[in-house]
C-alpha cells in the first residue's frame, strides 16, 4: 500500500507537470487541447480514486523538507481533506475533459499559458486541502487565487474582465488577511504554526471565539457569503466557462473546508453559539443569492448568485452543526455535517455542469444575454438534455442529487426543537421554513434558465445556426450529469464515507445513519426514510405501463401543425415570455432586496423601450460609502508624503527616538 | 417478501386512479346544486377523457420530445405520489420508500415539468402560465413544508403513515397549532390545484388563467394525461389532508390485506364526499383574486403554517 499523502502529492505534481508541459508548445490548439486537459481529466479522476481509498485509513502525515529553512512543509491526508480530494479530483475531471473541447486560440491568453494556469490552480487546491501548517496553507492559498485570478482575467483586453478581476483580487486578499489572522490567534502563544501545534494550545473562550470569527470572516469571503459576495457575480461572467465551474464548483469548497478544519479540528471543541453566526449569514445569504438570480437576465450571472444561495445553505448547515456539537447533541451534529458536505459534493457537480452546459451556449450564440435565446433543445440536444438533469438537481428534486442533502439537512433542522436553550429550541426549525423557501425558489430559478435558454422558440435568427457541443465537451457534461445522477440514487454508500469526517472530529464513535444500498434512515426508521432507487423504479414503472397501455388500448398517432395558442396566427419569438418577466413576480415580491431603475415608455413613444436594471442594496448603501472612506484616509495619510527627502529623515529620526523610548 | 403487502398498494393506487375524475365530477355537481344550476353528469370527467384518448394528438411544430415526454411524467409522479399518501392504509410497502419531504419534491417535480412543457413550444399564454405556476408553487411548497413538520413534531415523524398512525391512535386531543396549519394547508390546497380564489378551473381563455394556460397547446392523450394527473393532484391532496387532520378510519392494522382496504372505502368515500361540499362551498362564496394578490394569499398560509410551527414549539401541543 503507497503512503496515502506521497500519492495524493504525487497526483498534484502530475498536474503542475501537465500544466509546464503547456508552455512548451504554448500556441498549440492541439496539444493543449488533445493531450495535455484529457491527461488532466485521467490525472483527476486518479486522485477521487485514491481519495476514496485513503479516506478509509487512519490520518498519515508527511514532511517536505522544502520552504523557507527550519520550516519544512507538513503535510496530511486525512478523512476531512480526502474528502474534499475526492471532491477536486472527481468535478475537475468532467471540468477537464469539457474544456479540453472548449479551450480554442484567439481567446485572450494563449492555449499553453491557460493550460498551466489552470492546472497550477487544480493543484494549489489540492495542495490547500493537504496542507499541515499554517505556512503551507496561506501559500497555496495564495497561489490558489493568484492562479484563479489569471484565469479570470482570460480575456484580459476588456476592461470590464480586467475590473472584476480586480474585485476578485481584492476581496480574495482581505478574505485572506483575515485567515492569517486567524491562524495567528490559534498558535495560542506557543509560535508554532503547524496544525499540530494549533489542536494542542490552550484558547481561552474569548480568543478562541476571535479565531472562529476570523476564519468565518476570511473564508467567508472566499466562499462568497452576502455581504462579502459582490466578486462572484462580477467574476464568474467574466471568466471561461470551465474556470466558472472550477471556481464555482470547487473552489467555494475549499473556503469551507478551510471553515470545518478550522472550527472542528484545530478549535477542537466549538462553543454553541459560535454556529448561530454562520447559521444568521448562511440563512440570509440563502434567501438573497437565489432572489437575486431569479431577477437575472445573464446565464452566468444567474448561476453565481444561485452559488451564493448554495454557499448560504452550506454555511447554514455548518451554523447548524456547531450549536448541535456544542449543547452535546452528538448525533444530530454529525447528521448536519455529512448532510453540509454532501450538499458541497452535490453542488460541485451540478454546479460545474451548469456552467460548463452555459459554456457550450456561449460558443455556439456567443450570447450570455437571455433575451437573445431560447430554443437550443432543437439545435443542442446533447448539450439540452444533459444540462437538464444538472438544473432539475439544484432545484432538488427528487432523484437527483441535490435533494439527498436538502433532505438532510431538513431532517437534521426537524430535531432542533431538542436544543435545551431557551428560545433557541424554538427558533432554529423556523431555519427549515427558510431552507424550504429558498429550494422552491431555486425550482423558480431553474425552470426560468433552462426554459428560456432552451425551451421556446429562438428569440434571434442566428440560433437556428447554433451547433450542438463536441464530442470532448459531451464526454465532460455526461460525467458531471452521471454525477448528479448517481449520487442521487445511491447516498448510502457515499454518506459511509462522509461519516468518517464526523467521526475524525470526535462527534461520533460509530456510524449513525442507517440504512441499505437502496435506502437511507437519517435517524431512526420509523422517524424517516428515502428509497430513491425504489423511488425511481416506481415513477419509471408507472411511466412505462402508461404508454403500454394507451397504445394497446387505444393508439399513438399524432401529427404536426401550427401551435394553436388559442387561434392567434401570427405568433413570434417576441411573444414569449422573456427573462425580465419571469423575474417579475420575485421583483414584485421582494421588493426591499433590489435598487431598480425602470424606464417605462409612454404610450406615445415612437420607438418604445422598456429598460429596467437591477443593483444591489449593498453597493450603495455598504461598499461605495467603505471605498470613499479609504479613499479619503488614503488622502489624509497622503499628507505626510511632502516629497522632500529632509522631511524623510526626520520621520526617521523621530520612529528611532520613539523606538529608543520604548526599548529603555 | 410476501406478495399480499404489494398487492394491497397496488389496489390502494388503481383505487386513487380510478377514483380521482370521479371526485373531480362530485365538486362539479355540488358547485352546480349550489348555485342553482344544473349539473352534468358526475361521469363526464370519465367521459371527457376517454374521448380524448380516442382523439389524433396534434402537436406543435416545434414541439421538442420534451413536450411530449411531460404528460406520462407528471401522470407517473402523481401516481407515485397516490403510493405514498396514506389514503386507505398506512402499513403499506412503499410508504417507507419516502417520506413527506419526498412526496413534496414529488409534487414539485411534476410541477416543473409541467411549467417547462409550457415553456417548449413558446407560446404567448403558455410561457406565462409557467411564470405564475411558478410563482404560486414557490410559496405554496414551503407553506405545506411548514404544514407537514408542524404534524412531525407532534407525531416526531415526516413519514406520512407514521404521522397519521399516531395522529389516529393516540386519545383524542385538540391541538392548537394543527389548527392553524389545517388552515393555511387549505389555502395551499386551493392555489396548488388552481381553484378559486387562486385559479378559475370552469372557465377556458381568461387571461389570468393559470393552469388552463399551460396546457392549451396539448391535445388528444397528452391533454387526457395532464387532466387525469390533475384530478389525481386533486385527489392527493385531499387525502393529506385527511391524513393530517382526520386520520380516523384508515386501515392500520401491521397486516394489510386487500380485505382491510375495503373495509376502509366507505369512510375515505365520506370523508371525499364532505371535502368535495366543502370545496364547492368555497368556490361559491369567493371571488378570483388577481394575479397580484395571489402572492399575498400564499404568504398568508406560509405565515399561518409559521405560527402553527412557533405554537407547537410554545405549548408543545
């Protein structure tokens, strides 16, 4: 058996080397293309394998003895972070594979660069989930963003690319200040900073509290909670479809891994009301990403705010598991955990194969405007049909995926009337009404993406030109969609091995969700169960033995015609409903979320036009007044600039007096 | 595994098949004696789709397989959905199959289908109705989500059987938050199978249509489908209602039979008969809301289903 850690080290280094290989023939569409992002895809799929197989081993640790001198980077493999490897390794290898047949030259950065880009990327993430120590971690996760970056930055000629990578950077940095920081308070006085040394110091509660805030605080901005998210829907548009999946998908996991390692490893024993934090934030960023996405008009921009909603459920999950774990209510704590990280598990994969589904429409309309589609089931079938089952899951809809771990979550949220607090007891099942609320709207959601995009009649004439995905491209879809599938079919086998995260975090000594192959019981049988196979079988059942028995009892013909629409003749693409109406009812309703411009025409316009345009509260009211304030700080402190090198010496001079004063 | 268990679910669901039109026709007939009309047949929903099964299907010329495909999908979901709902007995084989939450995604998924199909050929009336099918099942879901908890807390199960075994087994008390809930699941019942105030189902071609909307570009077997899996719909919902609020009478015993499940007929055919009067009632003396006001309807029942929640949590009862 290979040591666990050196075989996940082994498989990331593969991925640099892919990604250096690029830069040999940099301009080559085909090397790129044909070798260099399958062998990633291959290397990808390696690493969920081995990810899967070290989950099952006891924790294993490694020491590089590379870094700065006397600090070796320490590495290890442990359930947590296998994971989260499985996570990387399965979705980027549909991820890969999809933009080994997208990637084509003439696209900003050249086919090499991008390539080592993004595969220095996947390895930083791979490297930020194995990292031991304090040193290693912020350093991938530095490299982590810069790489992102670049790859956000693609198509670096235009200047709105180039400003929301610019935002990305910003808030990737102030999120990661306050990690640092956080790590800083966890080495607890003993100037260590390996993890090692993190689990044994001493926190008192207040420091330790500090330290969960910051690592909240910084990973939340990674992750994009409301109010730090205003760089995802500016970055995600902005950059290639793939890296849209990878970040979306992928990348917003690491901030909550970075989370959990934090508040369950390194904190140890986390304090209850510390998760009513991340359980406020996660509630409201639920509700405000997917209300927002209901009012998008831009494909992409719709999927990042849907991120945000799942980014919230996720946190709120997390909220959930640290009040749980810490009134001592064991078992419902690690229910709530496996159901978080099989929420994240899910969402990379139906996230990713949405982005990578809008990827395919970019390319063949060139249009991420939804007023410009519709339609495309006829000329993108592939492409339709496989995106389709990504948007029934993150509407969570039973089979599929995303409703396990909804499911979960809910049943997890349904016990929390046990919570001995006052009040809290009380409050926290109204968290499921919030949860419920925001999964009927992300079913709102999908249906307005997948039937304007696909459904419909073409909204321009150049669709009826559009070209269904290559064959790479579909290879890349059906994997994410055969994701989505599976693990909604088969949770059992895949919450075994979520539960040994829970375990290593000393919630629980056995495995607590029972259950068959075919069956789940979350808690106790007679409280509740899900059988998606059987589930599947019997709608799958009734279906067939419907059509069996129309067409022996009666018949099958049909025949075309015009559409009928109630006898009106001349009916065109400008009478459906369009992306603005659809958002209609949700401006209508939560009206308090949005800042909107409308312009109405009058009746007696000549050329009407109607324009309304949808900001963010936030903006105006939190961050333009942040920014002018630093501004003017900037400008203040500006002052002591006179540019006159007497004046330079003796700001020296007085910082050496006051230093002297304070040494003696 | 024994045979007897599944054959009595299987004759629980060609029971609900067979039985939905028939309670579609009863509410008809008991709206008409109300308002001093004259009634059609009560068969005429049996009548209507045999004879559109009978019937060519046109389609759209643009109609994707999609288009076609959602009928027998929205048909199966309903039909899985009659599985599930304890409507004659509660020990039956697949109800551990899914629990409430499950059924409610069911429901959900016939709904987007449903919408999507509305959205395929791209027709004016027909992307609309899936807007407002949309808007009024995303508050209505979460209200009966509230709905359901609200009985699991007391029974501490989602699992419909469980919930209603315990509701009908245990000595008869009043609780508070169930009427609340009783309420607002009313309020859901009536906008999710498009009734008044929410939706007019007697008249075609209003341009506030809701349902009628969504289906208009389907024909022959497809339309036949639709309107069997809304009566179906129909029917499902009236029996969580009698399994949430009056669970009495159903077969419960560990061994169900296909004796015991006729032993239950007459009572679910009197509980059926009493809602249908109930629901024409309400037709007659309310008026159609407009489209805007639907959501504050909506809301209304998610907020009763939110207080019923907060009681139970108050009082524990």
């Amino acid at each position: 058996m290979p040591d666990p850690t050196l075989s996940c080290l082994t498989l990331l280094g593969a991925w640099a080397l892919i990604g250096f290989a690029g830069l040999v023939r940099p301009g080559s569409v085909f090397v790129v293309g044909r070798v260099l992002f399958p062998l990633g895809a291959l290397v990808g799929v390696a690493l969920a394998l081995v990810a899967l197989v070290n989950a099952a081993q006891p924790a294993d640790q490694l020491v590089l003895p590379l870094g700065l001198p006397d600090l070796p980077f320490h590495l290890r493999s442990d359930a947590l972070s296998d994971v989260f490897l499985f996570l990387l390794g399965a979705a980027s290898a549909g991820v890969s594979i999809f933009g080994a047949g997208y990637f084509r030259s003439g696209e900003g950065t050249a086919p090499g660069l991008l390539c080592l880009q993004y595969h220095l990327f996947l390895a930083s993430m791979g490297l930020v989930l194995l990292a031991d120590d304090a040193y290693l971690f912020m350093l991938t996760w530095e490299t982590m963003a810069l790489s992102s970056y670049f790859l956000v930055t693609t198509q670096h000629r235009l200047p709105e690319i180039r400003r929301a990578g610019f935002l990305y950077l910003l808030i990737a940095h102030v999120g990661a200040i306050g990690i640092l920081l956080s790590f800083g308070v966890l080495q607890g006085g003993s100037w260590q900073f390996t993890f090692d040394a993190m689990r044994a110091a001493q926190l008192s509660p207040a420091w330790a509290a500090v330290a969960f805030l910051l690592a909240l605080f910084g990973f939340g901005a990674k992750a994009g909670l409301v109010p730090l998210h205003v760089w995802l829907p500016e970055a995600h548009p902005a950059a290639p479809s793939p890296v849209s999946a990878l970040m979306s998908g992928v990348m917003l996991k690491t901030a909550l891994y970075g989370l959990l390692r934090v508040t369950f490893d390194l904190l140890g024993e986390p304090v209850w009301w510390w998760g009513l934090v991340p359980l406020a934030f996660g509630l409201f960023s639920a509700i405000y990403g997917v209300v927002f996405a209901a009012a998008q008009t831009d494909m992409k921009r719709l999927l990042a705010f849907s991120s945000i909603e799942n980014i919230g459920i996720l946190f709120t999950g997390v909220g959930l598991a640290i009040v749980f774990g810490g009134v001592g209510m064991r078992t419902l704590a690690s229910l709530a955990l496996v159901a978080v990280l099989y929420h994240a598990v899910n969402h990379a994969f139906m996230k990713s194969l949405l982005f990578v589904g809008t990827g395919s429409v970019l390319h063949a309309t060139r249009e991420r405007n939804l007023g410009r589609l519709g339609g495309l089931i006829h000329r993108m079938p592939w492409v339709a049909w496989l995106t389709l089952i990504g948007a029934l899951a993150i509407a969570g809809l039973p089979p599929l995926n995303g409703f396990v771990s909804e499911w979960l979550l809910l049943q997890a949220f349904l016990s929390a009337y046990q919570v001995p607090k006052p009040f809290l007891g009380m409050l926290l099942p109204l968290g499921a009404a919030l949860i419920a609320l925001a999964a009927a709207l992300a079913g709102y959601v999908m249906v307005k993406f997948y039937g304007v995009i696909f459904l419909g009649q073409p909204r321009e004439a150049s669709l009826e030109r559009a070209h269904d995905a290559g064959w790479l491209e579909r290879i890349g879809l059906g994997w994410l969609a055969a994701g989505c599938v599976v693990l909604g079919l088969f949770p059992r086998h895949f919450i075994d091995l979520l539960e040994l995260v829970p375990m290593q975090f000393g919630l629980i000594q056995a495995r607590t969700i029972g259950g068959n192959w075919w069956r789940v019981i979350p808690v106790m049988e007679r409280q509740a169960a899900y059988a998606p196979v059987l589930f599947l079988l019997v709608v799958g059942l009734v279906i067939a033995l419907t059509v069996f028995v129309v067409s022996r009892l009666y018949h099958v013909r049909a025949r075309r015609s015009a559409p009928w629409d109630c006898g009106f003749a001349r009916l065109d693409a400008r009478m459906q409903d369009t992306a603005e109406g659809f958002g209609q009812p949700i401006r209508h309703i939560f009206q308090p979320f949005f800042s909107m411009q409308r312009e109405l025409p009058t009746p007696f316009d000549r050329a009407p036009h109607y324009r309304v345009t949808i900001g963010e509260r936030i903006w105006t009211h939190a961050y333009l007044p942040l920014a002018e304030l630093v501004q003017r700080t900037a400008r203040a402190v500006a002052w002591l600039q006179q540019g006159r090198i007497a004046t330079y010496l003796l700001y020296s001079f007085v910082t050496l007096l006051v230093m002297l004063g304070l040494v003696l | 595994m024994s045979v007897i268990p599944w054959l009595t679910q299987a004759l629980e669901v060609l029971a609900a098949i067979a039985v939905a039109p028939l309670f579609v026709g009863w509410i008809v007939q008991c709206r008409a004696w109300l308002q001093n009309k004259s009634a059609p047949s009560i068969w005429l929903p049996y009548r209507a789709i045999h004879k559109l099964f009978h019937k060519e299907a046109v389609l759209a010329e643009r109609a994707s397989p999609l288009f076609r495909f959602a009928p027998y999908v929205v048909f199966g979901s309903m039909v899985c959905a009659a599985a599930i709902i304890p409507s004659m007995g509660t020990r039956l084989p697949f109800s551990g199959a899914a629990d409430a939450i499950a059924l409610v995604g069911l429901l959900a998924t016939a709904r987007v289908f449903v919408s999507l199909a509305a959205m395929d050929v791209g027709t004016a009336f027909g992307t609309l109705g899936a807007r407002r099918e949309m808007m009024v099942g995303f508050l209505a879901e979460p209200a009966l989500l509230m709905v359901i908890f609200v009985a699991s807390l007391i029974s501490s199960s989602t699992a419909l059987p469980e919930i209603s075994d315990a509701l009908a087994t245990q000595p008869f008390a009043l609780y508070p938050s169930l009427a609340f809930t009783a309420v607002a699941f009313v309020l859901v019942l009536l906008a999710e199978n498009a009734r008044i105030p929410v939706d007019n189902p007697a008249t075609h071609l209003e341009l506030t249509m809701i349902h009628e909307a969504m289906l208009l570009e389907y024909s022959a077997r497809h339309l036949a489908l639709m309107e069997w899996a809304a009566a179906l719909k129909l029917f499902n919902y009236a029996c969580i209602g009698f399994a949430l609020f009056v669970p009495w009478g159903v077969a419960t015993e560990q061994a169900q039979t296909p004796a015991a499940l006729f032993a239950s007929l007459p009572i679910l055919a009197a509980k059926l008969a009493a809602a249908g009067v109930g629901l024409a009632l309400i037709e007659t003396v309310s008026a159609k809301l407009r489209v805007f006001r639907a959501p504050e309807f909506l809301a209304t029942a998610f907020l009763l289903a939110v207080l019923g929640l907060l009681v139970n949590l108050l009082l524990r009862a």
